[in-house]
C-alpha cells in the first residue's frame, strides 16, 4: 500500500463523510433542499455517503491493488451516471466540475492499480 491510494482511499471517506454525517449540507451542495420525506436525508447518507466510505475503508484493509482499482471504477460508475446527466438533463457548470473530478480519481485510481 502506497501514499497515491492512501490518498484515495482517504479521498473517498472524507466526501462519503459529508454525505453520511451530513445529509442535509450535501443535499444544500447538490440543489436537492425543499425535500420534506426524510427518505431523501436517508439516500443521500446511504449512497452518496457511507457507501463510498465503506469502499474506502474496505480498499484500506484489503491493500491489493484491486481494491484501490475498484475505488477508481467506483468513482469512474459516478463518473458516468453524472455525465449521462449533463446529456440528458442539461449541462451545467456544478455537473462538469463534479464530473472532472469523479472521472479524474476514476481514472488515476484505475489507471496506477491496472
């Protein structure tokens, strides 16, 4: 195990975080307030947040160079529902920034451990 997938790993647990641990900070960030069915709070913590920290936590403890691949396939899965977003829904600015930097861990994570 490395520093680069260290920082990876760590990369993906501390933004899994903000959606876990803040629900509703994430849903702010990501134009999704006005939501009163707490089902919302609790999607955004399930798969916007814990989800990518047990990926993180799980790449940790595993140390292979497969498990540092599957973050980047992970964030590359991100990657491609945002992009099909941007198609289908409109581009905006907030979408394209988010997507450069999804598909840019995607693609290092990938591209170092492969």
């Amino acid at each position: 195990m490395d520093t680069l997938n260290i920082i990876f790993a760590l990369l993906s647990i501390g933004l899994g975080a903000f959606g876990w641990l803040a629900p509703k900070y994430t849903m702010e960030t990501l134009n999704l307030t006005g939501h009163t069915d707490t089902m919302g709070m609790s999607e955004i913590s399930a798969s916007a947040g814990a989800l990518f920290v047990g990926m993180g936590m799980g790449a940790l403890i595993l140390g292979t160079p497969a498990a540092f691949a599957m973050i980047g396939f992970c964030w590359m899965g991100a990657a491609m529902g945002r992009l099909t977003s941007v198609f289908r829904d409109g581009a905006t600015p907030k979408k394209w920034g988010f997507f450069a930097v999804e598909a840019a861990v995607g693609l290092s994570a990938i591209a170092y451990n492969l």
